[in-house]
C-alpha cells in the first residue's frame, strides 16, 4: 500500500495490506526485516534524515511509531477512524492524517498529541487509501472528498479556504507542485486534474 526511502537511497520500507512492515535493502533485493504491526498498512512516512524511525497509519484506527533500531514498535495513538494517509511537514514537527470520520487530524510530532483537526460540511473520505498532503510551504492541507471535490484548509487558522469542483468521482489522491501552487487531483474513474492558483 505504501512505500518510502528509509534515510538512504539503497533501503526502502514498506507497508502491507498483509499487515507487515518490510524493509528492503535494494543492492540485493532482498526484504532485510519484517516487523509484524498487527493490522494492515495503509501508508507510512518516515520521519528522520537517518530513517531510524517510522510512522505507520492503519486500518485499526491506529498510528503506530517504530525505531528501527529496536524489536518492537514504540507508543501508538488511537483515533476515531481508519488511518488512510499520512504526511509529513518540511520540518517533520507535524504529521498530517486522513482518518475515515471524515476529518484530517494534524498531530505534533514532539509531544505526540493531535493539535488540530480539520472537517467540513459535504466533506467524505472517499475511500480507505485516500491520500491528503501538505502544502509545499507547510501553510495548506489538501484532500479529495467522495463527492469528487478537493478540499483546502489553512493550517495557521484552521479555515476551509477553497473547495474545488471538477471531478464526477470520489477523488482518491491529492498532490502539490513541489516549487509552486498547482495542485494535481485523480479521481476513482481514472481522471486527473492539475489545478491554478486558487487561494
């Protein structure tokens, strides 16, 4: 379901609907560990230059933190709904999490603790691998909605700033241009859209 370089460009972990973790070293091409997370993965990100840590969003409701370095996972946090996505800020302070209840949770990495949340009238994950982003700048959060809409949140004052309207279908992935405000959405009946400067 999901797959991130782990600190350097010869390892690779993964994330499975078999509800592993597997991190793949890709001189040899050869999973170099397996860590059992106990309900499947629905996407990870890793959260430092060294890739000793990962994030992983799940399918139980749960975040799951790990240290490569170790055995076993360290604390996890529960949420209300199924974990479809997760993102991670520049600065890796924030995680950014799309949850089934229809909402986004933004969590503060250093504390461990949700610090904002983020909903709207009409808004419905589409989906259980929706995926929600960032902003390049860190300032917005975006994600499709079921009704084929995207949605855009200022994270400095948790407004919803602008729902774009194109797509006929749930919209299943948002992503930014990394140096600038396009904004690139694809939809369940294999449609994209690349959109402007819209906030």
């Amino acid at each position: 379901m999901a797959a991130k370089f782990l600190g350097e460009p010869l390892k690779v972990v993964t994330g499975g609907y078999d509800r592993t973790l597997k991190i793949w070293d890709l001189r040899s091409r050869a999973c170099v560990e397996t860590k059992f997370t106990g309900s499947s993965c629905n996407d990870l990100v890793t959260s430092d230059g060294s890739g000793s840590t990962i994030i992983s969003g799940h399918f139980d409701k749960t975040i799951r933190f790990w240290d490569t370095r170790t055995e076993s996972g360290s604390s996890d946090i529960l949420l209300q709904g199924k974990i479809t996505s997760l993102d991670l800020s520049r600065d890796a302070y924030y995680l950014l999490s799309c949850v089934r209840d229809d909402t986004l949770k933004l969590l503060d990495l250093r504390m461990k603790l949700i610090v904002m949340s983020f909903s709207a009238d009409g808004f419905k994950v589409g989906c259980d691998w929706a995926r929600a982003t960032f902003s390049p700048d860190g300032q917005y959060v975006a994600v499709g909605s079921s009704d084929g809409s995207v949605y855009i949140w200022s994270v400095t004052t948790n407004k919803l700033e602008t729902v774009l309207k194109d797509h006929t279908e749930a919209v299943t992935a948002v992503s930014w241009y990394p140096h600038g405000t396009y904004l690139a959405s694809v939809d369940k009946a294999k449609w994209a859209t690349i959109w402007g400067t819209h906030i």
